[in-house]
C-alpha cells in the first residue's frame, strides 16, 4: 500500500509555475573542460533532480535558458565527470534568473564569480569563509577525538565552540544586512532557537517545561510555509521530519492539529500545498504507530472527499479512496463494527453477542504460514493468563469464501481439524459462507475485510467490554500488554476496598 499511496509523491510535488515574462537565463563557464555536457540541477529534499543538461561550446560555456521561470531554490551546475559542483541561490521570478558564473575546478570556491547576481554574490562569499572555518575546525575535531586530558578536551572543546559562534554571528549580520533575500531565509532555516533562562514558578523553582516551549514555539522563526522555494533545498524536509519526531505529541489530535495548520498556511503556494498534503498522506496512510491513521482520515475527510486534491490520476485516486475506506470503520476508541457469522456448528453468532471484558479479534487461515507460527502462541497466552480474566478470542477464518460452493465442505472439515489438533476449542471460532459473502456484495454492505482492513493475516484486534477498538493490528505481546495496562488503569480508578 505504501507504494501505491507513494506514488504521486514526485509528480504532485511541484507544479509548472505560473510565472510569465523572460523565464530564465544562466550562462555558465566551468573550466577547463572543452566536452562533455553540464547539468543544471537542484534540490527537492535531499534528492537531487537534473533540471536540463547541455553540450560544452566554445570557451568552456553552457547557456541554460528557458520560457518559463524556475522555482526558486537551491540549484547546482554540475561538471562533465559528475564530481565537481557550483550551488547557487536562483529566487523566484524572472528578474533574477538572468546572470552568468564562471568556475574553475582547481579552486571552486576562490575560483567561482557571479555577475548580474548580487544574491549568488554574497551566497559565494559566505561559502568560501564557511570552507575556511571548517579548515580550522577540522584539526580541532580530530585532537578532540584522541584527547588525553581533561583540560586538554575542554580547552579544544572552547576553540570549536568560539569558531561556531563565528560562523553563527557571521550568518546573523548577513541576515541583517540582507533579511529579505533568499539567502536569510535559508540560515533561517538553519538556525535554533537560543533558549533563555527559565522563569521561576510560584514555588519558587526554575519551570522545568520552559525550554521544551519556547524551542517548539520559535523552531520556525522566520520560516513561512507559503513560501515553495524551501523545498527545492535540501534542509526544510530534515527540519520538518525533525520537528514531528522531537517536538510533536504522537497523539492523532495533535498530530492533526500540527499539520492543519501547515497546511492552512500554505493555501497561497500551490507547491508547498500539495508538498504537505502528499508527504502527510504517505506518512500516516500506513503511520509507524497504531491510532495514527485516523490524520490520514482527517486529510481524506478535509481535502480529499472536498475535491482540493485535483491532481491525482485515475490510479492514484483510487488507491486513496480505498486506503480510507478500509480504515472508517476501525479507529481507536470507535466501536468495533459487527460481525454475524457461522460457529463451527453452523449457528449464527454475533460479535456483539459475546459477554466479555476483554474480546480478541483474530483474522487467520490454517494454511497461513505465520498463522500457524502466531495461532498456537496466541493460544498459549490465553490458556496461561487471559482466560481465567473472563477474555474472549473470536476467531474468523478468512480464506472458506470459495466461490466453488463443493469446496465449502472440504476446506471446513480442515479448519475444524487444525481447531482440534491445536486445542482450540475454547475459542468462539466463525467462518462465512459463498452466500453470505454475496449477501454482503447484493446488499451494498462492507464484509469484515473492509471493515477491519484485513489484507494480511493474521490481523488481531483487541476490544473492550462495550466492543470498542483498544488496538489494531497487534501482536500477541502487545494485546497482552493493553490488557495488562487497561486492567491496572481499572484498578487504579475504582480501587477494591478491603
């Protein structure tokens, strides 16, 4: 699934611009190579994409040019051999986008000039005394590593500290100096937030959550989420990734909160709109952590189902709606949806028949190869603990709905074998008919593989007493694990008095 939803990740994120006029115009000089061609590339994340390539002329020179204007990034020229490169700041608009470099590959960075960019001038300059401070640091961070002495670690430790101050002040006068360049905005983006001494609380003593507050509140100083430039580098996407893993609850609702509001903000910048849309559907269509689905459903809900996402294929379309459809009816906390099938005598049970605490769902299939690996130690962990707590597995077999009606009675009596081979009489063990199944499909009704997503098996739910969604998609480990921490929460609520 992550595939299919991923899909449209590179054809979505950034549209043709709109931008009319003289579009762009960079003459580039890299010498001393007389073949070969030159790439023009840039950033989108990390990656690097090749924007145009072309055939060296005369005099070692290249000319890209184009009708439309390029997005404004980070963008690179790349030398013949593909080991050599010159970054450069191209700013949205066409009024920027017309100026020559000249390089040299002896020295690329003494030997690189730019005219009829100002921009690029100062991006140059600030790239040659970062090189020369990373010269000076380098010895630095090698004696560090084989320091024998206390003193000596701390006196090495002071000389790095007062060249990262250097480098730091130099990037603050140049934001200073220039703060509507693009190039602010860029050690913007590089910057952290210096936090401040913690105020002292009522009690006197210092606030122990100050410095999580106010480096969440100022990570993204300067930065703005309309402004599509910041993806064509490759620092924006490692800062968001890093702002989500670090300082956003993993909680669905403040997960929703933090990305609505990025999204919202970047209503005005088609490319940073479908940029966060697409990244945050890849991300929590199919998240790392249980109950994370329900933002994808939210994004599916606000955006999709609304027809603001106008750019997907036919394909692409589908797989989201399918990818939504299958998680509806099994959020965390909801109640868990019904299911009327047949005992292994043939008589109708519902789910919401069983009387139970706790009630473990298990999708599964004798001729699973994991099955018969989980299957027995779920078993195993029942008998041993969930058992004398009142716990209930309900069972389906998932793989008798054979149009074949003959084959209904064969594959039945193997179920029913593998349930007596393995001592698994104790659990309530269901299956569903060819006809019921149609009856589902005749009715328009969602069957309890959509309603459960379950693609894979097996796929175990845990519910509690009133058949609500405790988790999804568990190990034997992890339902054991809730059952253990929902009963402590119980005890610790309404103690037993004695």
């Amino acid at each position: 699934m992550k595939g299919a939803l991923a899909l449209f990740l590179l054809a979505a994120a950034w549209p043709s611009s709109s931008l009319l006029a003289q579009g762009y115009d960079i003459k580039v000089t890299f010498k001393p190579y007389t073949r070969g061609f030159i790439y023009l590339a840039h950033y989108f994340g990390k990656p690097v994409y090749v924007k145009d390539s072309l055939p060296l002329g005369p005099g070692s020179t290249v000319e890209f040019k184009g009708r439309e204007p390029l997005e404004g990034g980070i963008y690179m020229v790349v030398n013949p051999a593909k080991n050599q490169m010159v970054e450069m700041l191209i700013d949205s608009g066409s009024a920027k986008q017309h100026f020559s470099v000249v390089a040299d590959s002896a020295d690329l960075v003494h030997g690189t000039h730019f005219t009829g960019s100002p921009d690029n001038d100062v991006f140059s300059s600030y790239q040659a005394y970062a090189a020369g401070q990373y010269t000076r640091m380098r010895p630095l961070q090698q004696a560090l590593s084989t320091a024998k002495t206390h003193a000596d670690s701390t006196r090495l430790i002071d000389q790095i500290q007062s060249i990262n101050k250097a480098t730091a002040d130099y990037r603050t006068n140049l934001m200073k100096v220039n703060p509507s360049s693009f190039l602010a905005t860029l050690f913007a983006l590089m910057q952290e937030p210096v936090i401040p001494p913690a105020p002292k609380l009522s009690n006197g003593r210092p606030d122990s959550l100050f410095a999580y507050r106010y480096y969440k509140a100022h990570y993204w100083d300067g930065i703005a989420f309309n402004d599509g430039r910041l993806l064509f580098t490759p620092i924006f996407e490692p800062k968001l990734n890093d702002y989500f893993t670090r300082l956003v609850s993993p909680e669905p609702d403040s997960l929703k909160e933090e990305v609505n509001y990025m999204i919202l903000y970047s209503r005005s910048d088609p490319t940073m709109f479908k940029y966060f849309i697409t990244k945050f559907t890849n991300d929590y269509a199919t998240p790392k952590y249980m109950g994370q689905d329900a933002v994808f459903l939210d994004l599916f809900e606000k955006y999709y189902q609304t027809g603001q996402v106008d750019w997907l294929t036919d394909a692409q379309k589908k797989a989201i709606y399918d990818r939504a459809y299958s998680i509806m009816a099994n959020q965390l906390g909801d109640p868990a949806a019904d299911m009327s099938l047949l005992d292994t005598a043939d008589r109708k049970l519902s789910l919401y028949s069983v009387q139970a605490p706790f009630t473990v769902v298990c999708f599964w299939d004798p001729d699973c190869g994991h099955c018969q690996k989980i299957v027995p130690e779920l078993d195993s962990i029942y008998v041993a603990k969930w058992k004398q707590l009142g716990v209930k597995v309900w069972a389906v077999l998932i793989d008798t709905v054979k149009t074949d009606v003959a084959k209904i009675a064969p594959e039945k009596a193997h179920w029913m074998k593998y349930i007596r081979d393995h001592h698994l009489d104790d659990w309530l063990n269901v299956y569903q008919t060819p006809a019921m199944k149609q009856e589902d499909i005749d009715a328009k009704r969602a069957g309890f593989r959509q309603l459960y997503d379950v693609y894979q098996t097996p796929t175990i739910y845990l519910l509690d007493e009133q058949k609500k969604i405790v988790g999804k998609k568990l190990t034997w480990e992890q339902v054991d694990e809730l059952i253990q921490r929902k009963m402590q929460r119980a005890h610790t609520t309404n103690p037993v008095s004695r």
